[in-house]
C-alpha cells in the first residue's frame, strides 16, 4: 500500500495534489485551513516537530505574500 501510495505522488502534479487533498480532509486539517490556524495545521500535518521546522510561520509568511500579491 505505501509503494501504491508513493507511485502515485510521483505520478504527476494532479496526482500528487489529490493525494495532498485527500490527506488534509481525511485527517480534518481544512478546519484550519479555513480559519487560518497555521499552527494547528502544521501540528496535523507535519507532526509534533513542526516548530522546529517552523512550517507554521512559514506557511503565515508565505500566505501573507500571496494575499498582498493579490491585492
């Protein structure tokens, strides 16, 4: 099953955002996602050890960015 899994995510970008959809959905992360929690999203995705890797600080950086680019 992780072969099948790996395969996929290698298998195009479609494929490899599907995988990342069904991920965040099945595990409840869009809650955070819609709220703008990037903490507790990170936390559900990455793990505990997120902070060390400050994914949610750069997840905030990085949609703050994107959000003035659109403005």
């Amino acid at each position: 099953m992780l072969g099948q899994f790996v395969n996929e995510a290698y298998k195009d970008e479609d494929a490899h955002l599907d995988i990342f959809i069904r991920f965040i959905e099945k595990n409840n992360l869009t809650k955070f996602l819609r709220v703008l929690d990037w903490a507790s999203f990170a936390k559900g995705y990455n793990g505990p050890g997120y902070k060390l890797n400050q994914y949610d600080t750069k997840m905030a950086t990085l949609y703050k960015k994107l959000k003035e680019d659109d403005e």
